[in-house]
C-alpha cells in the first residue's frame, strides 16, 4: 500500500516498562504483545491510519487527517484500558502525535517531522497522549467525547531541541503523569562544548605528530596556547549561560 503524502498526522506508540512487564510475565509476554498489536491495529485501521512500521511493541502509524490521528490515539489507549490482560498485567502505551509534510521515499516517510513525532512520543508516561503544537492547532475544539488538553508548555526534546507539547487527558483517566522526560538544557548546552573541545584536541594532535620534530614541537605549542584560550572562553560562556538558564 502507498503510503499518503502531502500534510499527514503520524502517531508513534509504544508500551512502557516492556522489559520488567517480560521479566514479570514470562512467557505470557508474548500474549501481551500480540493483543496489544491487534487491538491498536483495530482501532487505528478503522481511523483510516496506513501502518508505517513496527518492531516489537511500537508502532508507527500515518493519519491523512489530525482529527482522524487524534481519535484513534484515544480510541486506542481505551481499548486497551478496557482489555483483561494476562495475569492482570498493567499494560500502559505511551502515544505521540505531530503533523507535517514529509518527504515518502522507497524506504517510507523520512525527515525531520518523523524524528519529532517520534521524540515527542519518547518524552511521554505509559498512558499518556502527547500533541505537538501543529497537531493541536489542526484539531481545533474538534475534540474526541470526554476529552480536555492540556498545555504542558515548552519541552527540549533530543535532536529537535525544542517542542510545545500538549496532552490529551481522557475524562475517565484522571491520572497525573510526572514531569516530560526531556533532556536538560543546560547539561546539551554544555554537552556541545564539550565535544568541541574533544574535536580541537583532536585536530591539534594530528597536526602535531603529523610533521618532522621541528614542526611537531611548534604545532604543540601553537596548539597548547589556541586550546587554553578556547577552553578560558568557553568556561566565560558557560558560567554566564548558567546565570542565564
């Protein structure tokens, strides 16, 4: 089946804790997965989703409409909700949802709305439903029954730096989900410093152990002094970035 272009919704999923919920279940696991896969298969195709991918217990799912995404994120995470599972197992999928115009190539969808969607997914709680701002824009007030947003302002998600994420809170679901796993800001910030400071050395090193004695002797100098002004006015910039932050 060809997968739709132009503007499309993607809904990522998967089930959070798989590996205690294995090592509790043993080999009743394997039900689980499979009941998972058909009842959001169910509920995802009666949507009009296109199934993109999956591996073990995540989907990646496609929506022509945001609307359509929307409902069967909701409709899904009810589903489960509702499903008796071996031995009374608390089975939880997290979902994420953004919308945009991605590239279809041979291999599928590829792009930077991709990686958001799936970013935005991974930042969420077993149970919970996350929109990013385009997706929520699209739905409008034209909300699923018994459904609210709420806004959970800005996240600095991994790779795509940062996202306004809104949640989907279900009526009969009143549960409160902790903080978004997002990464910390200042700790990327100077992550990134750091990795310029491992490339420069680096380079310096190769420079230096590249030519005859003489030349080796200057390059390290040379090198030496460039480095400690570098590292001198990186720390200058991150002390006033964290009086910043």
């Amino acid at each position: 089946m060809a997968l739709p272009g132009g503007t499309v919704t993607f809904l990522f999923t998967d089930i959070e804790g798989s590996t205690r919920l294995l090592q509790e279940l043993g080999g009743d696991y394997g039900r689980v997965v499979a009941d998972h896969r058909r009842l959001l298969r169910a509920v995802f195709r009666a949507e009009g989703g296109n199934e993109v991918d999956t591996q073990g217990d995540a989907f990646f799912y496609s929506f022509p409409r945001a609307r359509d995404a929307v409902r069967a994120a909701v409709e899904g995470q009810r589903s489960l909700a509702r499903h008796e599972w071996p031995r009374a197992a608390q089975v939880l999928v997290r979902m994420g949802l953004h919308t945009g115009e991605p590239t279809v190539g041979e291999e599928g969808y590829l792009g930077l709305d991709v990686v958001r969607a799936a970013r935005i997914c991974s930042a969420g709680h077993g149970g919970q439903i996350l929109l990013s701002e385009t997706t929520r824009a699209l739905l409008g007030n034209d909300l699923p029954e018994r459904v609210s947003v709420r806004d959970l302002g800005q996240a600095h998600l991994k790779d795509i730096q940062h996202e306004h994420v809104f949640e989907l809170a279900l009526e009969e679901s009143p549960r409160a989900f902790p903080p978004l796993k997002s990464e910390n800001p200042k700790k990327a910030f100077e992550q990134r410093f750091d990795d310029r400071i491992e490339r420069y050395i680096e380079d310096q090193l190769d420079a230096a152990l590249s030519g005859p004695p003489t030349t080796q002797v200057r390059h390290a100098a040379a090198g030496l002094a460039k480095l400690v002004l570098l590292v001198a006015a990186i720390v200058a910039i991150v002390f006033l970035v964290k009086l910043v932050l």
